[in-house]
C-alpha cells in the first residue's frame, strides 16, 4: 500500500470513529489548490496533530490555524458545496509539500459509509 493510500485508509477509519473532521484556515479562507489533474482541491485531516504537522513543516500552511469540523456537518454541507463548486477532497495530506490522495465529493461520501457501518 503506498502512503497515499495508508493515509487515506487512516482518515476514513479515524473520521468515522472520532465524527470529527479537520480543516484548515487563514485571513482568505480555506485552500483549495490545483490538484496534478487540473481540479481544486480542499484538503481535510483526521486529527488535530496532522493539522498541526501540515502547519509546522509546510511553508505555505505557516499561518493557517486548525478548523475543527462535525462529521455529520461536513457530510451534509461541505461535501454538497464541494461538489458544486466541482473541487475534490485531499485526505490526510502530509510531507513537506503537503501530498495525498485527492477523491471526489461523491468518493468521500462512499467511503465515509463504508468505514461507519462496519
């Protein structure tokens, strides 16, 4: 398994099991950079400490600060405004530059279902 996808395996087991999302912001708003594929993406972690890792060891990220989300207020709202505004979902980000895997709205919403019914 690549760490991409461990990453992502951990912030749908962790998600599901906290029903606790993590954002980040700063004076402008949320991120949403431009993925490899050409698409937005808004990243989201699954703890509190990964946040504060992406804040620390990513230049870019230096004046963000932690957003913590519901799970159930980020299935209702914040994948339906991401879907709309056609940007994906970085889960889980890490490193130095900040990488990962990047799933639809929709992709997010399946797994979500899958690791909170088991």
């Amino acid at each position: 398994m690549s760490q991409s996808a461990a990453q992502a395996t951990a912030f749908f087991k962790e998600v599901s099991e906290s029903g606790i999302v993590w954002a980040i912001k700063d004076e402008n708003g949320f991120p949403a950079p431009l993925g490899e594929s050409g698409v937005r993406a808004m990243p989201f972690w699954s703890s509190e400490n990964r946040v504060q890792e992406i804040i620390k060891n990513v230049p870019a990220y230096k004046d963000f600060q932690p957003v913590e989300l519901e799970l159930t207020v980020f299935k209702a709202r914040w994948l339906a405004g991401l879907t709309k505004d056609k940007f994906n979902v970085g889960v889980n980000w890490s490193g130095k530059c900040a990488t990962g895997y990047d799933l639809s709205p929709a992709d997010v919403s399946k797994n979500l279902e899958y690791y909170e019914n088991r």
